[in-house]
C-alpha cells in the first residue's frame, strides 16, 4: 500500500525549518541567540541564552509607524542600541525558519548598523 502525504501548512514547514537549524544553533551569556519572530504586521526580535533557558531582551516595532520594512530595521537598531548597554557585542543570528529576504534581511541591516556582530 503506497503511502499517502498529507500536505503541510506553510507554518508547519517554517517550523520544521527552524527546529533543523536549531539543533546547530546554541546562545550564551557571552554570544547570545538573535531570534526573529514576524507576522503579517509586526515583527519582534529576542536575544536568548540557551545554556540558562532566558530571554535576555525583547524589542518589539508596536509604538513605531512607517512601512513594515523600516519598522524591521529600527527594531534592529534598538536592539543593537540596547545589547549594547548590557555588555553585548556578537550575537548568533537566528532567521527562525524565514528566509533571508525583506524585512528579516532590514532587522539583521539594522542590528549590523547599530554595532552588533554576526
């Protein structure tokens, strides 16, 4: 009997995306995880600690205005701004899944621009 496939979501397939690449990708204190999270009209970005299972900081576009590409690339920025502060130079750029492209590539842009290192 052949085996049928079920067709899978695109969240689905994302997700799977994002497990395969997290089973390589690991955050420390020192070169935390840089985590994207997007959907259709907000964007967000986390730095992570693996080892101790923390969310170190968390930058979100709400209270910003503009298109969604420049929202993506302040939120970049701001979370340069404020790793840098903590101490933070390099991160560990997590795409979560999303391909390289639009506002993921304006985030990482910003984040670049505002001194973090990948």
């Amino acid at each position: 009997m052949a085996k049928i496939s079920i067709p899978k979501s695109r969240e689905e397939k994302r997700r799977r995306r994002h497990l395969r690449v997290r089973k390589t990708l690991m955050g420390t204190s020192e070169r935390p995880r840089l985590v994207i999270s997007r959907s259709l009209k907000h964007i967000s970005a986390q730095l992570v600690d693996d080892v101790a299972q923390r969310t170190l900081m968390t930058v979100v576009d709400v209270a910003l205005t503009g298109k969604k590409t420049e929202k993506s690339a302040e939120v970049g920025r701001r979370l340069a701004a404020r790793a840098k502060e903590a101490g933070i130079a390099k991160v560990v750029f997590d795409r979560a899944g999303y391909r390289y492209h639009g506002r993921v590539r304006a985030l990482a842009d910003g984040a670049r621009e505002g001194g973090l290192e990948f």
